[in-house]
C-alpha cells in the first residue's frame, strides 16, 4: 500500500461522497496505491451509513465509528494505528482541504525524504473570528518549540508510517503533532502552501473552547518534551529554592526573636510567608510531577469505545 488517507469526522453526511470520489480520481491519476480510513468521531446525523455504503461499493475505504464524541485526536490515533501505507495523509471531510494536494504531499515524502509535511493555508476562507486566534495560536507555537510553520492546526498534513506509528495524540494536541513528532526524534518537518476550500455542507467545529484546551495542551506537550523524562530537574529546582526560602525566614526570624525582639514569631507576617514556602516547595517534589507521569503511564487513557467497523 503507497499511501493511507486518515479522515476524522463528525456530521459530515453531505460531504462524504463527494470527498472519497475526489481522492480516488486523483490517487488513480496518479497511480497510487491507496486506501482511505473514514473515523466518525460520534456523528449524530447518517454519516456512518454514508460510510458504510461506501465501503460495500470500493475495496479501497474502510470506516471506523465511535460510540460517542470523543474529539479530533482520539479520531486521528485511532486511524493511524490501523493505516498500512507507507506515507500516511490527513485531511478533514468538509471538502475544505482539497484531494488535489495529494500527489504534491506524497513525492515530498518519498522523493525529498521529508518525515512530515504541514498543509500551509496561506490563503483562507474563513471567518475573522477564526482566522485571528489562529494566527496568535501558530505564532505563539512557533516560539515555544522552535518549529518554523505557519499553520500548525491544518488538517492536511503527510506523514512517513513510522512517524504516526510511533506517536500518541489526545486530548486537543492533534494540532501540535509536528511538535510532538520532532520530540519523538523526527527531525526533518517541512511545509508546503495548499489550497483552502470554501465550507460546502454543514457548519464549523470551530469553538473558542477548543482554543483554551489547545494552549493548556501546548504547555503539557512543552513540559512533557522537555522535562517528561527528568521531572525532578524542574519540579525539584523550585521545590528546592522554594524551601530554602522559607527555611531562610525561620532562622532569621528565630535569630531575632532571641536577639533583637521580644514579640512573638507568629505575630509576624513573615512567619507565614516563611512556614506555606517551605510547605508548597515540600510538596512540590511529590505532588505535580508524580501526576503528570502518573497520567502519561495510565494504561488505559488512549482507549477508546468502538462500536464498528468496516474493512479490517
């Protein structure tokens, strides 16, 4: 199999035909070997029957559906792990990343050696209130992994088998991927300007909740890359200046209860100030970092409720 062709989905009944003619007219143009995995995220609306048709009429499509809604990441993790291809694309099914942009994606793998390759949607149709918290959310992300892409949340992206195969996303982190693939140790991460399609059908996921939990999830992924294999060198650090501070304010004030006053320590501000740092820096040896490896170690936090499949 030359290439694999992932698809998240939720309500996209009307676009679905459309979209898997689309990739096969291009793919068989081209003369790729491809097979297409349509994951429907919990849709409330036909679109696993529209799946489910298209399967029984092409050998080349396979589908997987979720019992409920459980977000963009989980679709993508749950794809990957079933695709065969040897490059592995990614696009969203409201007919807004253009199958055009296949061929172009592919050869930047196979020909240029590329390990993945971001869509760039330099020019966009969408509205201001989507187009502005994305360009604060991709420059931000520039600056805090050092990667240099434009457009870090487009769904068209490409991507070698092993690079997918050996990387996890959840939670709303499917937009940092290049991130967390260059943290796996996938070095050469390239861009390549796209066309972007107006909406045709239905309405956009777009949420400005979905922005809150990316940066919460950009500042895991930061943590996690930097410090997930040696917590304690951050946790331990502040813990460490943390208590000694306030171990600095109990002997000065204990020097000049005896010393200098005759009031008591605990009339004192300071004492306070001096007792919580010692305690908050104490805990921070135990508490923070043993929850975050806690929850990257939990066996069952990338399991997800299938209720069918097609195909496989």
């Amino acid at each position: 199999m030359d290439l694999s062709i992932v698809v998240p989905l939720y309500n996209e009944e009307e676009s679905l035909p459309e979209l898997a003619a689309w990739i096969d007219r291009v793919c068989e143009k081209s003369g790729i070997a491809y097979e297409i995995i349509f994951v429907d995220d919990g849709s409330t609306d036909s679109s696993w029957d529209v799946v489910t048709e298209l399967a029984q009429n092409s050998s080349n499509i396979r589908g997987i559906k979720f019992r409920r809604n459980y977000g963009k990441s989980a679709a993508l993790n749950t794809g990957f792990r079933e695709t065969t291809g040897k490059v592995v694309i990614t696009m969203d099914a409201d007919l807004q990343d253009s199958p055009d942009e296949i061929p172009g994606l592919y050869n930047m793998i196979i020909k240029e050696g590329y390990d993945l390759v971001s869509g760039w949607k330099k020019k966009r149709h969408d509205p201001i209130g989507k187009t502005l918290p994305s360009k604060f959310f991709n420059g931000t992300t520039r600056a805090v992994s050092g990667i240099k892409l434009h457009d870090f949340n487009c769904g068209l992206k490409a991507y070698r088998s092993k690079v997918v195969k050996n990387i996890e996303v959840y939670g709303e982190m499917h937009r940092y991927i290049p991130v967390i693939a260059k943290w796996a140790g996938f070095k050469k991460i390239g861009e390549k300007v796209v066309q972007h399609q107006e909406r045709k059908y239905g309405v956009s996921k777009f949420g400005m909740e979905r922005l809150v939990k990316g940066y919460l999830d950009l500042l895991s992924i930061t943590f996690m890359s930097k410090f997930g294999k040696r917590p304690m060198h951050l946790f331990g650090t502040l813990g460490t200046i943390l208590f000694f501070i306030g171990f600095a304010i109990g002997i000065y004030l204990t020097i000049a209860k005896y010393f200098y006053e005759v009031y008591k320590m605990t009339d004192r501000p300071l004492f306070y100030f001096g007792l919580l740092a010692m305690i908050i820096g104490s805990q921070l040896f135990v508490t923070g970092f043993l929850a975050e490896m806690i929850s990257r170690s939990s066996a069952d936090r990338n399991t997800y409720q299938v209720e069918n499949k097609i195909g496989f």
